[in-house]
C-alpha cells in the first residue's frame, strides 16, 4: 500500500473504512455476532469485534500523534541551534573583533613605518658621522649603472674603432683581424683606467694617512702600467708592419731597448688614442660611486632608507585604506543574517503549521474511517439479527482523543520558540547598538583616510623618539666610559 509523504518524512499509511474494517472484519464479526443476537439487547457495552476496531483506532491515533510531535520536536530542536548562532554576545564579539582586527592593521603597518623612520634616521646619523670623522662637506655625486656602463660602452666602441683602422694594415687578417685586436685592447685600457681611478687614486685623499703608503705606490704603478701597455701596443703595431710573422713576446725586448722607439705616426696616434682613454676611464671610475672611498655607500644607504620610508607612507595610502574597508563593511553583515534568518523562521512556522495541519487531516480521516467502520459492522448485524439491537446502536462510539482533539503541544512550543526569537531578531541590533555605542561609533564613523594620516604621524614621532632615546643611551654610554679612571 502506497504511504503519504509528510513535511517531516511521514510514514503512516493513508487510514480509509474499507481498510480499517478489513483489519478488523467488520461486516464478517457483525454477520457472526448477529446470529446469536449479539450484543444482546440489554447490552451497554460494546461488542468485542468493536472494542477491537477502538483499540485498533486508538493504536493508529497514537502513531499519527508521536510522528506529528517527532516532526515538530525536530523543528524546535533545529530552532533552538539556529538561535545559538545568532545571539547578542557573538554580534557583541564579532564588533569587537572587527574592532581589533582594524585596530591590528593600522598597528601593524604603523610599527612597520614606525621602523623604516628609526632606519632611515639611524642611516642619516651614520652619515652625518661619516661626514664629520672624513671632512666631508658636500653629498657625492654617485652614478646611475647605466650611465656608467654607457660612458665605458662609447669609449670601447670609438677607440675599437680607430685601433682596428690602425691594425687592418698590419694584421694578415684586414679589417677584421684589426677590429678583434683593437677591441682587447680597448678593453684592457678602459678597465686599467677605471679601476685605477675607483681604486688607488680615491684613496690617496683619505684623511687617514696610512692609506697613502699603499695607495700611492699602487697608483703610481697602474699609470706606468697604463703607459708601458699602450707603448707596447705601438710597438707591437710596428712589429706586425715590419715582419707579419712577428709574435707578441718580443714586444717586451724591444720596448725595453727602446721605449720611445716609436717611428710611425699611425703608431704613435695608437699609443696617444689608448692612454686618453685609460685617462677618461680612470676620471669616471673616480666619481661614479663618489670621489671618497665609502662616501657614495653611505649616502646612498641614507637615501635608500629615506625613500624606504616615502614608499611605506605610499603602500599605506594605496593597501591600508582598502584592507580597513573590506574589515569595516563586516559589520553590517549581521544585520543581513539577522533578516535572512527572519526569512527562515518564516519557512520553519509554515513547516509547523504544515505538520499541524497534516496531524489534523489524518485525524479526520481516522474519525470518519472508524465511524464508517462501526457502520458496517452494525449494519451487517442488523441485517441478520432477529432480535431487538441494543440501544447503542443508534449512537457513535467517540474517543476522546479523535472526536474532540486538542492542540499539538509541541505545535505551540516551536511557535513560541518562533515568535520569541523573531522578537529577539528583531530587537537585538537595537541593544547591541546601545550596548556598544562607542565601539560602533568607532568602527563605522572612523574617518579612515584621516586615521591613516594620524598613524603616519605618530609612527614618524615614535620612530623619531625611540631613534633619540637610543642616541642619549649611547652618549651616556660614551659619558661613563670617558669618566672611568684609567
């Protein structure tokens, strides 16, 4: 037999007259009894076959009644968890933790600028002290690496240029075997001469006079290095002219027997085109990173903390602003799930009615199929009676439970479950709104452009103060250290 779905997964299977006296055999037990005049006329009671069909009806009321108040039981239950879910103090603490979460950020990024201030400061205090223990008066002038690396390509590729003119004549191979001298020549000029001036020559102006009893030997040696390369050169071109076949380790005899020995004037441009290089080299190698040994270092490690400082007040300005709005606008979330769960309440009564209205229906149908089922059992009786029915026949035989029903108790508990939390849905962003006024007011109206602007200025003052107290310490330091006896 095909059983009735429910809202709540119904089992019970759908109650009519014909299968409620077929379970009992109504017109069979009425026919039977009625051959003996049963019930007797006398008779108050009801017969057995009929008290069996009551019990029978009483059993199935009584599993429509405990499926309905299963079914409801559930809903409460699921009421009651949702309602643990959305209570005053979760929106209470979730107000809160949106007001630290925010509070975390800007303290977060206000330490982190907080730092490259202390940094940057720190930087510019270690140049200032560079200035004053070298006698340094002015910044250096420090080039950018692609403009140091243009000016040595320009001098490579000219001087290969005319080098490889002067050597096509000699060199077996022409033009090209002139240009692949030239530009190993050019090379070993141009990096001579830069390294010399980076090196030697920057450090025979320290104020530190022991510098200059390596360097200036060292500088000394690299220009005569310099020079006996670009004589040799010479030589070598003269060597080539003269006998094709000639190696370049007998350059070396004849430029010591004779180092001015140059007759060519092609040769003689060579030597002059290589040292004005090497020259032009040593002058740039001498000012790229500053015309001070560690000068340029120090105060390109000022500014880098400087503009590390400038680029963490842009990154505040560009990521911060966006992470405290994304944080703020979490707090008209709960209002949302306060109207979506009024939605759910809505669905979860017209559930409850629904199992009310269903419990209600199966009644009926259970009243009207033990009322048809007495109804054959009596009318087969009387069929074949002889004798006087009983008087009871003319009355319906009621269960209280069935012919007069009462409410579901369990129907009005979940619908003053419903009514009390739409009540508490409706009233509570009110009172966690009165609750935490401050903190509302705090998190919804905070001028957050302006608050960013107030946390880099007290992150630059806190930078600041933490940079002077450890400048005291340290004098202090210096202080006590001065006044201990020797």
């Amino acid at each position: 037999m095909a059983r009735e779905p429910g809202p709540a997964g119904g089992t019970i299977p759908p109650i009519t007259a014909h299968h409620l006296a077929e379970v009992v055999q109504a017109g069979h037990h009425g026919a039977s009894d009625a051959l003996e005049n049963n019930p007797p006329p006398h008779s108050t009671l009801p017969s057995q076959t009929e008290l069996t069909l009551l019990a029978r009806v009483i059993e199935l009321f009584g599993a429509i009644r405990q499926e309905a108040a299963a079914a409801l039981n559930n809903l409460h239950a699921e009421i009651v968890g949702r309602r643990e879910t959305v209570t005053q103090e979760r929106y209470e603490g979730r107000v809160r933790s949106i007001e630290a979460s925010m509070r975390g950020l800007l303290n977060r990024h206000g330490g982190e600028l907080e730092q490259r201030v202390y940094d940057a400061l720190k930087a510019k205090r270690e140049y200032e002290y560079f200035n004053y223990t070298h006698r340094r008066t002015a910044d250096p002038k420090i080039d950018k690496w692609q403009f140091i690396l243009l000016f040595l390509i320009v001098p490579l590729a000219i001087e290969s240029l005319l080098n490889g003119n002067f050597f096509a004549e000699a060199s077996e191979f022409g033009l090209v075997g002139g240009a692949a001298t030239a530009v190993i020549i050019s090379a070993l000029n141009i990096s001579l001469g830069f390294l010399t001036g980076m090196w030697p020559a920057r450090y025979c102006q320290h104020v530190r006079a022991s510098h200059l009893f390596w360097a200036l030997p060292v500088y000394v040696a690299l220009i005569i290095l310099i020079v006996m390369f670009n004589l040799a050169v010479g030589h070598y071109r003269e060597m080539l002219i003269a006998t094709p076949d000639a190696r370049s380790l007998q350059v070396l005899p004849r430029m010591l027997e004779n180092p001015l020995g140059i007759t060519e004037l092609k040769s003689a441009a060579l030597v002059l085109i290589g040292c004005i290089v090497a020259f032009a080299s040593a002058v740039k190698g001498y000012s790229a990173f500053g015309s001070y040994p560690g000068h340029g270092n120090a105060y390109k490690r000022w500014r880098q903390r400087w503009s590390a400082v400038e680029e963490e007040r842009r990154r505040l300005d560009i990521e911060l602003l966006p992470e405290l709005e994304i944080v703020r606008s979490q707090i008209d979330g709960f209002k949302e799930d306060c109207t979506r769960e009024l939605g759910r309440l809505q669905t979860s009564k017209a559930t409850a009615d629904q199992v009310r209205d269903l419990y209600v229906a199966r009644l009926a149908q259970l009243r009207n199929a033990k009322d048809a089922a007495l109804m054959q059992y009596r009318e087969a009786n009387l069929r074949v009676r002889t004798d006087i029915p009983p008087a009871y026949f003319s009355q319906q035989l009621n269960v209280a439970e069935i012919d007069q029903p009462s409410e579901l108790p369990e129907h009005g508990a979940v619908k003053a479950l419903i009514e009390d939390f739409e009540r508490q849905l409706a009233n509570m962003p009110a009172l966690v709104e009165a609750k935490l006024r401050d903190r509302l007011a705090l998190v919804r109206a905070l001028d957050l452009a302006g608050e960013i602007e107030r946390l880099k200025t007290r992150a630059a003052e806190a930078g600041r103060d933490a940079f002077e107290q450890d400048e005291a310490t340290r004098r202090q330091i210096n202080a006590e250290f001065a006044a201990m006896p020797r």
